[in-house]
C-alpha cells in the first residue's frame, strides 16, 4: 500500500508520515519553516501551549535514545501529554499481543503513535488498523523518516543551500535506515552521491535504481580517502550489528572506517560531518571540537523538527 502524499494548506494534518517519499520541495518547506519556529519559541521561552490537550503515544519496540527522547520532549514543550512504552516490555506485548491490537488499543487514548519496529513495512501495517496518525520513527532496515527530515534540515542550516552539494555515505549502506531516507529524500535535489561502503553493506539496488531514475550522479566506492576532499557532507553511519545473523561478517566490518583528525585535514575547510548516533567507533572523539562535526548539531535539530512534525501532524500549525 502506498503512503499518501502530503498536500495542501496545512499539508499534514492528520497524516501518516510513513516514508520520505511522501514528501516533496513544497511541504519540506512548509515543515522546516515552522521547525524554524519551534526553535524560536524553545531559545525564548522554552515552551508553548500548542498541543495542549493532545497525548501522543512513543510505542518502540527496538532501542532508542534521541528520537525517543526528542519526540517526548517535543511533545512536553508544546503542553502536550505522553504515553511512553519503551521497549515493550512492561507492556502487553510480551504477553504476545500483535501490533494491530496494540495500536488500536492506543488510539483509544491518544491523538498520534509514534512507532519504532524491527519489520520493514510495520509503520504502514499499523496505519491499516489504526484511524489516527502513525509517525514512523524506523521501521526496521527500512526507513527512518524523521531522521532524514531532520538531517536535511541540519544540511541546510550548515550550508545555506542543498542544491549542488556533494554527499558522501559512508559505513553501512545496506542495513542502514537513515541512509536509506535520506538519499530518498536528497533525490529531490540536485546532488550528487558517493555512496562509500564494503562490499557486503553497499547500498540496495533499489535505493541505486531511484537515484538512477531522478537522473542524479553517484559512484559506489570502497575508500573514504578518495571522497573525503570531494564531499561537501559526509554522512557516517554505524556497522547495524542487530541485523547480522553471522556474526563473523559483522566482525570482519566493524571497523572499517574511523574518522580522524587526520583525515579530516584533507577534507574541504566547509564540509560537515553527520552521524545519527550513535556511534561506536566510526568518529573519533577527537573530531568532536572540530567546527565542521555537525553530529551534535544534527540531535538538537531533531526536537525542533518533531515538535513541527506534531503541530502539523495535530492540526494544530
Ligand atoms: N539511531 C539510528 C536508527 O535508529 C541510527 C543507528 O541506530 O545506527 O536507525
């Protein structure tokens, strides 16, 4: 089933936001304009009465700091109220409850799910049985739409522009969900992509024949020593150690890539270096006081971009 695109005056307004292909340059601009907003309002006075009245339900059935806590505080700074299941362990889902009578069970008390799942495709399996919004916040190795939403906002905070930048993937393209969305919804630009993996992670092909079909430029490569004075960002990601069943594969690949200091100084004195967290080993700590590391930047960013999602998710923008 494809998710609906989002049009209109307030364009989200009770929607699903199941994929970033439901997203175009249009209500891009609409989000991060009022994402602009949320962030004025937290600098000035930190909160607001927007959602009050609302609840939103966080259903993770997989770990999560950042978005977890961001969609919470979101919700928190705009008045709103939280049902919080985190890891589904205390919830009736260890008694083998499915996802549709959990969803449903939810929306008999909430105004929007907020859903992290292992599966590919369960946000959507969700939304089938559930009258109220399901924001996707990654569904298995499939999409992270939030994510992308709030590493493109972050790009384009960093370089004024997303039009004619070159970015560069770097890590595990093949598991990696963020990367997925993201070169999703980067194809609505002009870019142009490296997309820097082993050979075992390399990015799927139906993620390469959707950048072939927008007729924008890639090269799949093996080493970021021949991207890393090319890119304009480089996106680094973690090895996904969840989704290998042989361990011994995860092992062989775990430290491909680490981002130094010392690569660094080759890279162009304007380039950002992103990563959606967490890492474990990819970025050296050293990189951290590094003007050009965006990382921390890029998780700010995401609490001013949920708290847009929800207002206009809501109805309330
Ligand atoms: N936090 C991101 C995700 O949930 C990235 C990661 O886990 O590596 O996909």
């Amino acid at each position: 089933m494809a998710p609906k695109p989002i049009k209109g005056i307030n364009p989200f307004r009770g929607q699903d936001i199941l994929s970033v292909k439901q997203f175009d340059r249009e209500n891009l601009r609409y989000l991060f304009g009022l994402a602009e907003e949320m962030r004025i309002i937290v600098e000035r006075v930190g909160h607001s009465n927007l959602l009050q009245g609302k609840v939103m339900a966080s259903l993770f059935y997989e770990p999560s700091t950042r978005t977890s806590s961001s969609f919470i505080a979101a919700m928190s700074r705009l008045g709103g109220a939280v049902i919080p299941i985190n890891e589904v362990v205390y919830s009736s889902v260890t008694k083998g409850e499915s996802l549709p009578d959990t969803v449903r069970t939810l929306e008999s008390y909430a105004d929007v799910i907020v859903l992290r799942h292992p599966e590919v495709g369960s946000a959507a399996v969700a939304a089938h049985y559930c009258e109220k919004p399901i924001i996707n916040a990654g569904d298995g190795v499939g999409e992270h739409p939030t994510q992308a939403l709030l590493d493109l906002f972050t790009i384009e905070e960093d370089h004024n522009r997303v039009d004619g930048l070159s970015v560069a993937m770097v890590g595990d393209l093949k598991y990696g969900r963020t990367v997925h969305s993201l070169t999703r919804l980067l194809s609505l630009y002009n870019v142009k992509f490296y997309f820097v993996s082993p050979e075992i992670l390399r990015m799927p092909p139906e993620l390469i024949e959707e950048v072939k079909q927008k007729g924008l430029e890639y090269e799949e490569l093996e080493d970021v020593s021949q991207v890393i004075d090319k890119a304009d960002v480089l996106y680094v990601t973690r090895v996904q150690k969840e989704r290998f069943t042989d361990l011994a594969q995860y092992d062989a690949v775990k430290d491909y890539y680490v981002i130094t200091p010392e690569i660094m100084k080759r890279a162009k004195q304007t380039m950002t270096v992103m990563h959606p967290l967490p890492r474990v080993g990819e970025i050296s700590y050293a990189v951290d006081a590094d003007p050009r590391a965006s990382y921390f930047r890029q998780m700010k960013n995401g609490m001013y971009v949920r708290m847009a999602l929800l207002t206009a998710v809501l109805g309330r923008a």
